[in-house]
C-alpha cells in the first residue's frame, strides 16, 4: 500500500538547520533564530507538528553540548519528538588544521578520538541508536601527508569507535569529494567508506550525502549498490547545482531525489533500516519553512517512486523494450503526488498544505519577537 | 630578451591574504597575523623585498577602510610598495542576502552602488588606476528573482560606477561560477562580463580569477580571447582541484599556468596593461611564505613560457606538424628555470632562494611575538 | 492564452534522427531505417503526422545531399512537412583532421568555406530561411596551432557566409566545449560565438545545444542573457548527463528542460524567431518513437512553463520572498500538463497519446519490411 | 637506486593504438597503418627499439584474433616484444546493443561469457598472465533495466571467469565513469570494480585507466588506497582534459602523472606487479611516434617522482610543515629529467633522443609505402 508506506516514512530534521548558517564569504543572521540545542527542538517539534513525518532530531556535537542529555531527551518528549543521530564533529577546533583523526599529530588524533566515544556516551544517555561520522581531514596540496598513513590512522580510529558501540548502536560514516580539504579528503568517496565499513562489520554503514560527489556521478546507482551490500546506513539529503551547496533538498534536481528513492525501494531499503535524514543550510530562506518544504520535497519524491509500475516495469526492461521500461518510470514522476499527500494528510487530522497552515500558525513572528538576546545559534553554537 | 621580462613582470599580492581566512567549516588562526592594514602593507613588502618583483598591494574595501587612505599610501612608499588595485566588497553585509547591485530593493542597490563611487574615491586618494568589481550577487533557487531584470540592474550600476571613473582609472569586471550565489550567478562567466564590458567602452575589461570556471574550461582560451578583443585586464591567480580552492597559484596545475602565460605572452599581455595580481587563501599554511611562494611560482610559469622557441612553434604548426609543435612547448615547459631565476635575482641583489632567505630573516617569529592582542585581521576585518 | 501558445508551437526534427547513430565503441544497426533523404523525410512527416507540431526537418548536408533541391521541398510538401534549418558539416573528410575554417593550410579552408556557400546555395533551393553552423574544428594538444590566428581565420570565414546570405536569411552559429576537438575547440562557449554573431549583425545568432555546456552551467542563465541581447537564434535540444550524450530531450533533467523554457517565455522568445530543434541520436531506442518522445517532453516542459503565474512570481520576487517565489515556479513544474496536451490534441483531431497511436499505426513493420536492401543510412551517409 | 628502477620498468603498448581510430564523428585515416596483428607487433617493435623498455604488447580480441596463437606469440619473440594484457571485448556486435555479461537476455550473457572464456584459452596459447576485463555495459535511460539485476548477472560472469582463470593468472576489472553508456555504467567507479574484486580473492585485481573518472577526481588517492588493499593490479595511461579523451599519456596533465607514480612508488607498486600499460588513441597524431612520446613521458613522471627526497619528506609532514612538505615534492617535480633519462638510454646502447632516432630510421617512410592494398586496421579491424 503506497499509503502505508508513505505514512510511515520517518524525516529527520537537523538541530543545526534551524540556526544561522551561511558561506564563507558571509553568514546572514536571520530573526528568530534559536539560542540553545532546547530551542532547536522547539523548531523542530514545528516541522514535526505539521508534515507529521518529522519525529526524530539530529544532534550535533559539541553544537548542541547539554549538561543533561538526559533532560534534553526528555524535553524533545514532551514536544512531540525524539533524538535521532548524533553527529559528531571534529572540524572546528584550532588543533584539528591539518586533521582530526588522521593528523599526523598523535595527540590531536587522541584528542579527536575522545571526541568521538564521547558521542557514543550521549547516544547512550539520549537513547539514540545512530553515530555519524564526517571527518573534514585531508589535505591541500600533494605531499602535505602521507596518504597511506592517513587511512592507517583512520582505520585505527575507526576500530576503536566501533569497539565501543553497543548493542543496538551503529555508526554511519560518510564520504565527500572534496572541501574543506581541497586536493585529498581521506574519505572522499563510497568505495573508500565502504571499504572501511567491510571489514568493521554490520554495526558499520556508509551514509550518502547528496551533495557530495563529483560532478556526472550516478548516486542512485551508489545506493542500488551498497543496498545490495547490506552497507547503506541512510542518507543526508540536500541538494546542489554545483558543489555541496546544501540546498532544499529536492530544489536542483527533483527527477535525481525521485530515481534515489525509486532505487531506495526497489532495493529493499525501507524495510531495512535506512534513515532519511536532512543536512542543509537555510542561508537565505526561512529555516523553519524552509525544513517544511524539504521533508515534503522527500516526501513528494517518494510518493511517484512507490507509483511506478513495477510489474509493467520488469516486463518492459525484460523484453529490451528500451522506450517502454523508461516510460513507465517517466509516467510514475510525471504524476501529480500533491493530491495524494495532501489526503493522507487530513485523514491524519494535520492540514493539507503545511507550508501555508504553518504560515498561519504565528510560530515564526512568536519567535522572532521572543528571541532576542542571547547567542542566537549558528554554525559553531 | 627573457630576463628583462622577468625582471619588468609585477605581480601584486592581495592585503586579505595576509591576515586569517577559511572555509565556512572554519577558519584556523595563525600567529603573527596583522591587526590593520599598515601591517598587512607591511607584511606584503616583506614579500617584495625577497622576491623584487611584488611591489604593489590590492586593497580591500571595507576590510582595509582607513581615516586617511594618503597617509596610507604613504606608509606603502616607505615600505618600498605601492598601493595596488581598489577591491570592492558588497558581500559582507545582512542588507546583501539577496544581492548587492542586482538586489530587488532600490535601497539596498542605491547604497551599494554608493560603496562602489566610494571605491573610486579611495582611488583617487591612493593613486590606485584600477577598480576592482566582483559581485557575489545571485540567486539560490530557481524562480527567486528574475535573471534578466538583475542584468539590467547590474548594467544600471556599472554605467554609474563607469561614469565616475577619472582619466587613467579603469574598472575590472571579474566573473565566477558559482559561489555563494549557487543557482544561478550574475556574472557568471567571462562572456557576461565580457558583453557589459564592451557596451560601456576602454576603461572596462575583464579579470580572469583562475579558479572561478567550470570543470573542464580551458581558461587560456579565454585569455587569447579577451587579449584578441582587447579586454584582458588582469588576472586573480590561484589554484584549484575542485571549485574555489583559492590555492597558491601555480599547486594545482602548473601546467595550466603556464599554458595561460604562454598566451599572454603570445598575445601581447606584457606589453599591454594586463595586471597579474593574486587573489588566494592560505587557510592552513604560513601567510607570508605562502605569497612568496606564490609568486615565485608564477614567475617560473612566466619564464617557461617565454623560453617557447615561436620561430619552431610556428613552423610546426604551419606544417601541421602536431607532435613537432606539441614538443616545442613542452620541450619549455619541461625545463628548469629555478636556476635562471637565482641568476636574475642574484643579479638585482636578492637572495637566489626567498624562501629560506625569508625563513632566516626572523620576520614571523617577530611579528608572531609582537602582534598578540587587538583583534586579527581575518575575513571581514 | 495557454492553449495557443501550445499549438502554435514549432518543433523541429533534424534528418540524421531517423538513421542508424552511435558512439566511437559502436553504431548498433536498427531494422527499417532510411537509405535515403526522401525515406527520412516520410519518417519525419510521421512524427508530425501524431505529435502535429513537428512539421519543419533540418536537413545535414552532405549527408542529404540531392541532385534536386526542390523536388526533395516538394517531396517534403506532399508529406505534409517542410525543410527548416541547413545543417552544414565540414567534419567528414579526411581534409578536416585538422580544422576546416580554422585549419592552417589555406586550400583547406578554402574547401570548408566552399562547403558553407553551397549550403545558402541549398537554403535558396529549399526556401530555408536557416544555416547552422557548427564546426568541430579545434585542437589536441597545447601549441598544435595558434588559438588567436585560428579565430581570425574562423572570422574570415564567418564574414564570407554572412556576406553571401540573402533577405530573410540567417544564420545561427553552435558552440560546444569539446568533441571531437580534446584541447581546445574554437567555438567553446556562449561567450565566443556571441562576440562573432556581435561583430556581423544581426543575421548572425548563437544556438544552444543543451548538450555542449561544461558540469555545472547554467544554461537558462545564458538563454535568458542572450535573449536580452537579441541574439538567440534557437535551441538544439537533447539530453545529457555526463557529455554530449545526446539522450531524448527531457530524458535526464527534466526539470532543466522546464527552466529553459521558463526563460524563453520570460525573455519573449515565443514572439521572435527562436526556433526549436532537435539535435540528437537514438542509439538503442527506434528512431522514429524517440522523436516523438522528445517533442512530447519539449511540449511538457514547454506547457509547464506557460503554466508559471507570473503575477505571483513577480509580486514574491519583488517582497524579497525566496520560499514563496520559488513555489511558484515549483507549483507549475509540479502540475500533471498530460492531460490539457491530450485535450489539445484531441481537439486537433489527432490521438491523445501520440506514442501509443504510432504503436498501433504498423508504420515501424512496415518499414522494417520494405527497408531492406540499399546502405541504411548513419552518420555520413 | 633510480636509475635501476628506470632501466627495469616495463611500459606496455596496446596493439590498437598503431590502428585507425577517431571519434564518433570521423575516423581519420593514416598512412602506413598495419592491416593485420603482425604488423601491430612490428610496430610495437619500434617502440620497444628505440626506448628499451616497451617490450611487451597487449591484444584485443577479437581484433586482433589469428588462427596460430603460438606462431604470433612467436612472432613477437622474433621482433624482440612479447604478447602481454589480453583484452576483451564484447561491445563490438549488434548483440551487445543492451549490454553483454549484463544483458537482460540469457542467451547474449552466454555469449558475452564464452568470449570471455576464449580469452583465458588465448592466454594459455600465447603465455599472457593477465585478462583485462572493460564492460560497456550500462543503461541510457532511468528504468531501461534493474541496476541490481544487472549487477547479479555481473558478478555470475565474473565468477565463471574467475574459476577459469589458471595459475599464475590474473584478470584485471576496469571501471569507467561513463561512455558508451549514458546514464548508468555497470561498473562506474573504482568502488565497483573494488567490492567484486574482493569477493572473488587474489587474482581479481583492478585496473586504473586515467581517463575513466569523473571531473575533480583524485586519481592517485585511489592508487594508495588499492596499493593499501593489495588490489591495484595496473593501469591503462592515457590524458585527457574534459572525459575519456584518450591523447598520450602526460600530455595534458603531466603533474598528474607524476603524482601518481608518487604515490605507486610510495606504495610500494614497483615491487608488486603492477603493470603500466598505455591505453589511448591516436587520432591526429602519427601512432608510433605517438606511442614513443608517452612511453617517454610516463618515464619523465616515474623519473621524477623517484626524486622525491623520502626522508625530508617524512620529517615535513611529521612537523606538520605544510610549505615544506609540498617544496620537497614540488623540488622532484621541477627537477629536468630529460638528461638523466638520455644518458640511462646512451647506457642501454640507445640513442638518447628516441624520437629523433625514431624519425631518422626511415621506418614510418617504409611502412607508408609498403602496406597499401588490404584493410587498415582501425577500431574493429
């Protein structure tokens, strides 16, 4: 049933895409904005309360660094939400220029391993089952480091993090081509990942960004893959024209998101426990709005790839009818799904349109009247 | 004669590049680093005094704002270097979020535009000839604004900025990609900047920032292009693997400098007004040393390219001849100038080798003990 | 009027469409394709026969060539159909390895502009009103040829079509990045052929292949620029994602194909002389079906443009609105336009679903029975 | 010692290279070009003569198949080469048209294997150890076939032929972005070739061709890392500046190569068998001479890169010295090797100008003149 399906999708929604966030060039600050991780749920709790698939929040740390996690769990309770991945992030201490985990420096790789089992502590004290791992190192000119040695230091730090996971925990590293580290990143790719994750073994899953390949890469083709492997954790999803610009996910190439999820299904992957997460920046639209209209973007994507045809298309691709099998596929994202989404919507008792319902709600002149004062939250708090 | 080429080529340094700058990950900062731009001016001439050949210093407005810009260009000559090109800056500032001169608030075009005359007042007072323009001006999303109409607010702007310009002072229209606009980009290419350049007249040219194309581009081609048309003004040199590396010019793909040098030569750059200016960020490497190398990098692509035999060159290519002309230009290429270049600088009473005469002149363990306290120049300061 | 624009919308089929295409790895031969410019032609007056907006076929000289200019107009007349643009190619002889207007032997050149006249030649024959022109020349390697002396020779030749070209005639000049040409090619962007089509008048126009762009441009960006310049001369439309795969138009970015043709609306392209062709080869899919296929895609891409409320755009636009503006644009792509083509259709008397009528029709058996025997056409022939 | 490693490396050259080839747009024809297998191996031969270290060539089945395997292994002795890689190729029948070992019909799989299979029988016949293994199989449109069916089916051939495969046999798994396919390649990315290469064990091995990454890619991470993982088996060299553009190796980013033979040395690559093999076109450029100046450039880039000073090396980046590690790179790579190449050459009893000595022979006036009449070889032939 496509409607079950789709009731039952579950978004998360980033703690850090409710703050102000930007370029290097420039960080617009926009009113409203949160000033503490409790304030971020309560945005998050917004997206939750009107698409009515956005339960889970992912925290990163030490952005969203609480004195009681414990607290924090339970205060996303009480406004309807739960604590997701924790995101690790060894990126923004003056120690980690030339690396975190692969520095050539043993002390900063020890510093940034700490780091790292400390995230594992609060996935324990919040409840949450899910590390993600993003490491920034690499390098930016040939010869800088050792390319080898780094990935020898990786894989130490890698085991060590994976040796202290509990029951029921995992974690999911991620890729990027490239940025902040512009002529080498240690993990730029899925095959660098995945590697890694082999021979951990299954508590160990590679994530996809959309925003983090080279240009012409086929991404669904990377999910079909690792689903087949067993190895695909879940996604970051944003979207790019160029590099990872971390746009609305969705926004650049909405016919990309549709053959992601149309793989994602086909692959078995919401049986199995792929999450769909969000990671992108509002530099300058709404944050809240904007997280609205990203999970209905997924939400939209998914609805025509649970339309395809299935059967149509296994007989189409079968008899090398090269027309037909692609046409059954163009007919499933050529669908309007907005109707659809909309019904399951009222029969869930929310609006049917959540952009213009939270419009109306007064939650974001509330906010911008009420928080200011304070350090309003962005990259870095 | 190849040495007095060398010996007349100037290749000025960028005061930002002096003082702290990152990626939106974060930016690390570096002992020493200049608090105002007296001692960035300072630090550039220490560049020049090992190198002999970087005797002009950009500036950036507002990041370089003094009282008495006379007074500055002052303390420049007693240093022994001069002020450079005058770089505007409409990016740093929440009234830009969505545009500067393309914004579609009258308001905030007129007090950008207002910026822009300013610059050229600072020209006047410095004795500065060129005007540097880029405009981070973009937009996001598809639909966001309309693309013609900020073209046409931009032609409004550059008409006004072009009108003010006095005897002997031309603007550079610099073009780029993407980044931080990540849709669409108002000047986004050398052909735009190109076609405005054109309609305006003589003082309006282009500056090719080398690391501002598409994957792929063949930059030298436009080079030969734009010095063909007349409307090569300069250069931002730096490196790239990937996007806006913003590297030490000359990392990345020595090879592709020195094929754009080789054009310029071929096309007349030296004799003509072609500014051959860097424009980079040293976010994990040493300031000082980092220009020093820059330059001496674009100084090597510089002699190779004029040690192409063009008498062979032209032979082979009129015979059609390919690998003949390709190994005319390789056969330069592949030669090691390092040692012409010591000679030439021996000769002008320099150091052969600047880096370590640099490294040995106690320069950074200097200012890394004087300059603590105040704030850091960095990006925005 | 939505509907109007619809109907009166023109889209062209190029001749080579309908023979046998492919890669440099391999031309998979199909059943029932042409073996001559007269059989290509009824296969063309099908596509218009169930689409009825495909009644102009560009015709490839020498590939089409005949002895009898006008009988072939006439032929094309009695199928309901009309010879649009000369498609002239100087790329198929072993002469051109190494350029044909560009090329340094002088006899060569003299040969390849020959070519160029006899297509206006043909234009005079045919009654076409357009010659495009577009010239693979270009270079493998740094210093095989002279980038700057190869744009006079290309501006020679230039000057000498233009020249020859009669009331009413035009001609469109193409760029492409790369292919065949792996260095440097001399048509590589927007930005060269606009300053060409500039320098000549207004007889002179720029065409844009959707395939010949480097990753990450943006090609609405330039149909909108060059829009404004009144210099765009019309499409080649066809699909990509990596090169110039030359996939059906709307394959891959279906969503690109809609903002395109987002920009030709705004920028009045309907009211002048854009015209919309086809350019591109079915290398696994029938030919004929293919075509169909891609003039369904531009009409849907096309009808979602109309769609676009442009009152709403403006006014978010002008409130500095980025989520409102954007939904605007996305609310039109969103809309399932099947059924008003269908109702559009069927009130022109043809059958709503153009694919599944050609199905019914027995047109592919039939050729696929007659067509045997005689050199089935393909590339060059 | 440098020059040992100089004098033992071995530079493989395809057998296609010394035939016609082009593009899909024209194959230009050249004089001189051999009409069967022997004529490729005595052309080889003169590659092999004057650089001392081509000695061996690789086949193309079935271009290059002969009735007597022995006799042309024969053959080769006599001509002072020997056979080396065998390459497959099953892109070249209209069967493959959807694909070969991934084809959705059985029978076309069955096919696609028994070739195969006859390539490990001509490894028995002619003593080569290594079968290269490039699939063109892919998909040009979303939904033309399952991406994880297809994988299935590939990883069944691979199977087959890895159980075929004999002692002291090994075949090498190629990966390439795109082309002929165009939307989804059934083996893209190193990561592919990688993951069933490990399934299968030690005699799978992957191998590198230069030209089959997407844009922005660091090819020489990826040489480190299957180096890490013992699963570098060999390279295809060739250049390029846009896709697979297949020009000499070295030509168009010499830095590049040199980078990667850094990171072959560092890993250790000389000491296992890793081949170097040239895989490329010659389209404009006369072939053996073609072949002579890349055997020589990948001897400049290994030449140079072991130069690199190891131990000021390891201390750099221990200290984290960003300039300094980078200097001692960028010192090998600016170093001149031409001189110690020719005198290693003048050691060997060579002429220390091979393309000189070359084009004093005489041979490629003989070969011009003899071998007209037959067919030329080319792509297919």
């Amino acid at each position: 049933m496509i409607k079950d399906s789709l009731r039952a999708q579950v978004i998360e929604t980033p703690s850090w895409a409710y703050g102000n966030s930007g370029t290097r060039f420039k960080v617009f600050a926009q009113r409203g904005v949160p000033r503490d991780p409790f304030e971020k749920l309560a945005d998050a709790a917004q997206v939750h309360a009107f698409t009515g698939v956005a339960p889970q929040v992912a925290l990163h740390i030490p952005w969203d660094r609480v004195d009681d996690y414990a607290a924090l769990a339970g205060h996303a309770s009480g406004l309807g939400v739960r604590i997701g991945a924790i995101n690790s992030n060894v990126f923004q201490d003056d120690d980690y220029m030339l690396g975190s985990v692969t520095n050539p420096d043993a002390k900063v790789r020890a510093k940034a391993l700490e780091h790292l089992l400390d995230c594992v502590d609060i996935m324990d004290a919040t409840g949450s089952d899910t590390l993600k791992l993003w490491f920034s190192d690499g390098i930016n000119y040939p010869g800088q480091d050792d390319l080898r040695a780094r990935q020898d230091r990786l894989a130490e730090a890698l085991d060590r993090v994976y040796g202290r996971l509990g029951e029921g925990q995992r974690f999911l590293l991620e890729y990027k081509l490239f940025e902040p580290a512009f002529y080498a990143t240690d993990v730029p790719d899925w095959g660098t990942a995945y590697a890694h994750c082999l021979r951990l073994g299954p508590k160990a899953q590679v994530v996809v960004d959309t925003g983090h390949h080279a240009p012409g890469t086929n991404i669904e083709f990377i999910v079909a893959f690792l689903l087949r492997e067993g190895k695909l954790g879940g996604f970051d999803f944003n979207s790019r024209f160029y590099a990872d610009d971390d746009l609305m996910a969705g926004a650049a190439d909405p016919f990309q998101l549709f053959r992601i999820m149309f793989e994602v299904i086909g692959g078995g992957g919401f049986t199995e426990d792929v999450a769909f997460m969000l990671d992108q920046c509002h530099n300058i639209e709404p944050k809240i709005a904007g997280q609205i209209r990203s999970v209905m973007n997924v939400q939209e994507a998914t609805a025509k790839a649970l339309l395809v045809d299935r059967e149509a298309l296994a007989a189409a691709q079968a008899a090398g009818d090269v027309l037909g099998a692609n046409a059954v596929v163009m007919d499933a994202y050529n669908t309007d799904v907005r109707p659809l989404l909309a019904e399951i919507r009222t029969e869930a008792g929310l609006d049917p349109d959540p952009m213009a319902a939270y419009a109306r709600s007064g939650y974001f002149e509330k906010i911008a009247e009420e928080r200011v004062g304070g350090t309003q939250a962005g990259w870095g708090a």
